[in-house]
C-alpha cells in the first residue's frame, strides 16, 4: 500500500530529473563543444549601423530611423560608404534585422571609385526584398533576418538602402557587415538560451499533466489545478520559444510565428484563471468559467477580423494584459479570503502561497506586454523577465509540492497503519473479527459471482478452533498467565495454517481459520497433522501443570452447492464441539 501512495511522486521527480538532466547535458554540450557546432561560433564582424547619410547630407544610426504614419509607403533612400579599416575578404555580406518594410540594396561607384564606370562592379543593385505581411499580425510583422551578399570592391562603392515602411514602426537592428554563416550562427547562439529555458517549460508542463494522470488518488479540484498548471507551463513555453526568434531564424514565417504570439498570449489566460480558481479553497465558482468564455469569445472575433477584414491581431496582445490584470485582481481577493480564514490548514497556506506566486507571475507578464507594447525597437528582448521569474516560480512550487506530497504520504502511511490496527486483535497480532466480517462478505461476492457466471468451482475451508482449558488458567494462574496462554496457542496456530489461509482470533478463547487450496479438503488434514505436531511438541518442553490444548473442526465451502458461509460455520462448529466433548470424554 506504501508504493501506491509514493508511486506519484516517482513519476513527478523521473519526470522532473530528466528534463532538468536533458538541460544540464544541453548546456554542458554547448558549452564545451568545439569544432562546428553552431553554438560556438562567433566571427569577426563591422558595425555599420553608424555612419549613413541621406542626400541632404543629414548623417543616421540606421537603427535610430523612426517612420511615422505619414511615412508608411513613401521611399527614404541612405547611403553608406565602407571605411578602410572594415577589410574585406570575400563571402562577406550585409547582414541584420528588418520588420515592416521593403527594401532594395545597391552599389553605385562614385567617381573616386576606380570602377566607375564598369558595368561588372560599377552601379548595380544587390539586393531586393518585399515584406509579405498577409495582415496576420501587428508588432513583430516581418521580423527577418536578411544577408546582403556584397563583394571586396564595393569598398570603393556607395551602398544605398531604398527603404519603403510598409508600417510605422517599421526598423532595422543590428546592422553589420559578417560572413553571412557567422552572423547565423552568433545569431542562434544569442538567443539560444532563451530558447533552450523555453523548451525547459514546455517539458515541465509537459511532465506536470503526465504526473496528473497517474495521480489517481486526487480530489477532483486538485486534479483540476495540476492539469491548469501544466497547461498554463505549455502555453507559455510555446509563447517564450516563438518570441526567442530561434525559430523564425530557421524556417521563417515571421507573419504565421507573430501571429501564435498573439494568440498564445491570449489563450494563456484561461488556464491562469482555472489554476487560481482551483487551489483555493472557497473559489468564485463561475469566475474561470467566465475567463473561459471571454477568452474564447475575443479569440472568435479576432480571427473572424483577421481573415475576413485584414484587422491585425496584435490587439490580442493587449486584451491579454487586460485580462491578466482581471485574474490578478481575483488572485488578490482568493489570497486575502484564505489570509482571514479561521481554519488555517497547511492545505490553505499552500494555497495562499500558489495565489501568491500567481499574482507576481501575471503582475511579470503584464509588465513584459506593457514593455512591449511601447516599444518600438529592441522587442526582441521581451519575455526576459516573465522567463526568469517563471523558471525560478517552477523550482520553488516543485519544492513545495514534493514537501506537501512527503506530508500526504505520511497522513496516507498513518492511515494504512490505523486500518491496520484496526483490524487487528492487539493481544496476539491475529487478524479480529471485523476483519473476518468483511473476508465473510468478499467471498460470499465471490461465491455468487462463480455461481452466476457458471465458471469453475470455487473452494475453500473453514476451520473453528477453541482452545482448551482457558479459564482453569485463568482461575489457577491469573489472567496475566491466561493471556499468554493464548498468545502460545495463537502462535502456534499461525503457523500451522501459514500461507495456505488466514487465521482470525473470533473471541476470548475462539479462532476461524480459511484454507484455500485446490484441494482444500487435503490442505485441512495437513494443517491438522502440523497443528498437532507443534502442540506435542510445546507441551513437551514447556511442561506446563496445564498442557495446550486445541480442539478443531471443519466444513467445506463449495461455489456449486447451495451452502451459505454461514451453514459451513455452523457445521464446523458443530465438528468442534465434537472434538472437544470426544477430548473431554478420554480425560
């Protein structure tokens, strides 16, 4: 019975051992690896994000540029000229980030250049890219890494950019000229971690709804509540592992990426309710349920709007901070309902401490929306701190359960030993008569069951035993002398039957015995001769003035006759009794 309460907690700690062993061994690998793993490499790059210039001679950091609405499609041509010290060697490229515009890239040899005028290396364009936004998405539209292949004499050339915002918070990032492989790779590796803690998320809510599962012992709400933590984890792994760019880098689709954002922000919001509403132990009863149907409701309406009408869905983002706020709120309300409670149990201070954590990680992802939301360069730093906060929130609530999950293995372990003792004579450790009662009524189940479905007889014996001369020890001895009177007689009882039954002390002097067997009739006999041999042979050397004495009967129980348990009970005691006034007649 131990290994079925301890058994829950395996399947949590495995689960949660390898994954915390994949990152460690990921980590470990990456860190150490040499050769052409892509985690390593970070080649010699320019910055060039400095130093353009438009035809009025106005000079830019190309990052700087901000558009307004009134930009949006209208041309803005910057030139930059390759200083000396950036030596070029050949495969290099322009590489960086853009999101919302298009663009075309090209050389033109002024006429200090010595190409001017050659129509391999002189004015040409390099370089052209149309932003494919479909109108799926809003913020991060377009967010692509792009690599314009130049070669060594366009150190002499002017580069020109011709861009035209297709959006007003269209921008360029982290400019530089790099051999194009190199950028990829620093790329990746910049963001890989972020990544690799996002997958760890998944993994963990992963874990938590297989632990759910198995936990078949839980009450219904605390089922509900692990399930709603395993999918809020899922959920906002997958947020935090598109919003690392890593995939994007891969297989692009920036559009279709930016737009599961939006609604895995969204859709992060339901499990949150359902987690509060379902650890605290007084709930709104409809509050989750409410969350449930906005949430689906909203989710409706913005893709019905995205499809039908080119609404983008990065309002999804918003309506997410708003209803995190709401959960917050009602986190907030549960926890000081808990904190006022008279009956202050370590069930509810673990709820207090669940909705306390909750609180702070909804207050972290509405401060990660709110950063994003504003900004309009460097977003692709956001979910930084609902990262950390969350990683760090998983270890202290796997602490906790582990502690709460050792508390309810002792208050289980507590149990099984009350029932234990409860069925359990204390004077000779043989099982009592409730415990028989409830043998009585599982194989009278058993008989019925064998009856009706017409399948293979089932037997087995039962055995009344009486033990001799109890109360002339008590009278002569003291009851002191009786009690181990019968303790020698339940011992030696015990361990005649052994493993062939279950031996039952019924009253003060009073013991059944079940045989099962296949043939249960030949067990009994040999039960009997073994019986009578350890009395002989107790009596032998105790020499006591009053010697041990049983006396026995028995009856067969058989699935095809029409006896009752009970009618085999009588007929063994009525073979006692004969015993015992045959034993009395030869003294």
């Amino acid at each position: 019975m131990k290994n079925k309460y301890r058994k829950h907690n395996i399947y949590l700690i495995a689960y949660t051992s390898m994954v915390l062993l994949w990152l460690v061994s990921v980590l470990f690998k990456a860190y150490r690896a040499e050769g052409e793993q892509i985690l390593v490499h970070d080649g010699d790059y320019y910055d060039i994000c400095d130093g353009w210039y438009d035809d009025d001679g106005n000079v830019y950091n190309i990052e700087n540029i901000v558009f307004t609405k009134a930009d949006v499609l209208k041309e803005k041509v910057i030139h930059y000229r390759i200083p000396e010290d950036c030596k070029l060697k050949g495969g290099e490229a322009i590489c960086f980030f853009s999101r919302g515009m298009d663009f075309s890239v090209y050389a033109t040899a002024p006429e200090d250049s010595p190409y001017y005028g050659s129509e391999e290396f002189g004015s040409r364009t390099i370089y052209e890219f149309k932003q494919n936004s479909a109108n799926l998405s809003g913020k991060d539209i377009g967010l692509t890494v792009q690599v314009v292949p130049i070669s060594i004499m366009d150190r002499y050339n002017e580069i020109s950019i011709s861009i035209v915002p297709t959006e007003y918070s269209a921008f360029i990032l982290e400019m530089r000229i790099e051999k194009s492989s190199d950028y990829i790779y620093s790329t990746i590796r910049s963001r890989m971690p972020r990544f690799i803690w996002s997958i760890f998320i998944i993994f963990f809510g992963i874990a938590t709804i297989a632990y759910t599962l198995f936990a078949v012992e839980k009450k219904r709400e605390d089922k509900t509540a692990f399930f709603a933590w395993g999918f809020h984890s899922i959920i906002l792994g997958l947020l935090l592992t598109t919003e690392s760019q890593v995939i994007q880098i891969l297989v692009g689709k920036p559009e279709f990426l930016s737009s599961l954002k939006y609604a895995l922000a969204l859709l992060i919001c339901f499990p949150s309710a359902v987690l509060c509403d379902s650890i605290t132990q007084y709930p709104h009863k409809r509050f989750s349920h409410i969350i449930g149907a906005v949430v689906a409701v909203l989710f409706v309406i913005e893709s019905a709007g995205s499809f039908f009408f080119n609404v983008s869905l990065y309002r999804l983002f918003l309506i997410s901070a708003i209803l995190m706020i709401f959960n917050m709120i009602i986190a907030f309300h549960f926890t000081i309902r808990e904190i006022r409670s008279k009956d202050f149990t370590k069930k509810r201070r673990f709820s207090i401490f669940v909705n306390i954590s909750s609180i702070l990680n909804y207050l972290v992802f509405i401060l990660d929306l709110g950063v994003y939301a504003i900004s309009s360069r460097h977003m692709t730093d956001w979910g930084r701190i609902a990262r950390v906060y969350y990683v760090v929130f998983l270890f202290v609530v796997l602490i906790v359960l582990l502690r709460l999950a050792i508390l309810r293995n002792k208050q289980a372990m507590l149990a099984e030993e009350y029932k234990v003792k409860s069925r359990t004579d204390a004077l000779t450790g043989l099982l009592n008569k409730g415990a028989y009662i409830e043998k009585e009524a599982e194989l009278t189940e058993r008989l019925n069951k064998v009856r009706e479905n017409g399948e293979k007889d089932f037997s087995f014996a039962i055995m009344a035993i009486d033990l001799n001369y109890l109360k002339k020890v008590n009278d002569n001895f003291g009851h002191d002398e009786g009690d181990r009177f019968i303790q020698s007689a339940s011992d030696i009882l015990r361990d005649a039957v052994g493993e062939h039954g279950e031996t039952y002390r019924t009253g003060g002097d009073e013991f059944l015995a079940i045989i099962y067997g296949d043939d249960p009739e030949a067990v009994y006999q040999s039960v009997v001769k073994d019986l009578n041999d350890r009395i002989e042979k107790y009596n032998d050397s105790e020499n006591k003035e009053i010697p041990l004495s049983l006396a026995y009967g028995h009856a067969l129980c058989i699935s095809s006759q029409n006896y009752s348990i009970h009618d085999s009970e009588r007929i063994a005691d009525k073979e006692m009794y004969e015993c015992k006034r045959m034993m009395k007649a030869e003294r």
